[in-house]
C-alpha cells in the first residue's frame, strides 16, 4: 500500500472512531467500554466494526424499529435508505436488502430457489392493499396502514417451494430473518443486530 493508500487508511479509521464516539452513548455496555478511552481501543474498535462479518448495530425502538429508520415515518422511507434485491424492483431497507441478497445467494449455492414476490411497501400501496384484501383486524390479510413491517422496508415475501421454506425455517435466522406470522409462511421480517 503506498502512502496515499495509508492516508486514506488513515482517514477512514479516524471517521470510523468519531462515527464510534457519536453511537457510543448508545450502544451496549459492552461495546461501550470496548470503545471508551484510549486510541488504541477506539482503533481496535474502528477495526472491528470494519470487520466483513459486519458487526453494526442499531438503536431499535419500543416496536422494533431502529430509531433512524422510525424517523422516517412507515411507508415514507427516501430511496437513499433502500437497497435493491438482486437484480429484481424490488426494495428493502439497505441492511435488510443486503442480509437478503446474501441469504439468496447462500441457499443457490445449496440448491435452493429463492423468490421475492412483495417487498418496502409504501404508504399508499398499504392502503390499497387494505382496500383489497381486508384488514388482520377482520380475518383479512392486510395491517393497518402505516404499520406494516413492509412500510419500513423490513419484511419481504417470499416464493418458497417445500424444501425452500425447510431452508428458511433452518438457515434464516443466520441471516436475521424471522417467521413472524403464523399463517403466513411466506412472510419473513429482518430483525436487525442490537
Ligand atoms: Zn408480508
């Protein structure tokens, strides 16, 4: 790595422990008192974070959702803060767009068929789809708009032949996706690293 290369590196650890210090109030204690004090430690801990397993975590709220994403509003999440999955229109919050592609990917290698069938669902998309198929409230299929965990870019719905959804239900929660309603195998929701 040349000297422009050790400057960057540079640069990046040192936005990477003022970032630190700016979540440092609240984050775990554990993480806290690994990133408190010293240089040495606040780099350790830049190094860390950095690490390919990807070790971010986030703030939720009293439902669940972290704190940056909330503030959005459900249904009202800016396309900066979505992700792509795979080469599909579909959408999710960026981390759980990236947990997913991973996840796809994983389970090809395995042999198993993947599919998206719905994704972020904005704000007017729930109301139609309360219109159409009926709130949870009286027997229908939809949540209240502006509940939804697919209004905050956390929930897809999948397209799961048998040994697929045997898949899921052994390998997802690596991933950090969960089957969070009972009558609906195809529904899986990101629950992100605190
Ligand atoms: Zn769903």
């Amino acid at each position: 790595m040349g000297i422009e290369g050790v400057n960057s590196r540079i640069a990046e650890i040192q936005s990477r422990i003022i970032a630190l210090q700016t979540q440092q109030a609240t984050t775990t204690s554990a993480r806290a008192t690994s990133t408190q004090g010293s240089f040495a430690s606040h780099l350790q801990g830049a190094i860390a974070s950095t690490a390919p397993a990807g070790k971010t975590t986030y703030k939720l709220n009293s439902k669940g959702v972290p704190e940056d994403l909330a503030a959005y509003g459900n249904g009202k999440i800016p396309e900066t803060a979505l992700g792509r999955v795979g080469n599909t229109g579909h959408k999710l919050w960026a981390p759980a767009a990236e947990s997913l592609n991973g996840m796809i990917e994983d389970a090809r290698r395995d042999g198993v068929e993947i599919g998206i069938t719905d994704s972020y669902r904005p704000y007017a998309e729930q109301v139609d789809l309360a219109r159409r198929k009926g709130l949870y409230s009286q027997g229908g299929l939809a949540a209240k708009p502006g509940t939804s965990e697919h209004g905050w870019g956390m929930a897809t719905d999948l397209d799961l032949n048998a040994k697929a959804l045997a898949w899921m239900r052994k390998n997802a929660g690596n991933y950090g996706f969960v089957e969070n309603v009972a009558r609906e195998s195809w529904h899986w929701a990101y629950r992100p690293p605190t």
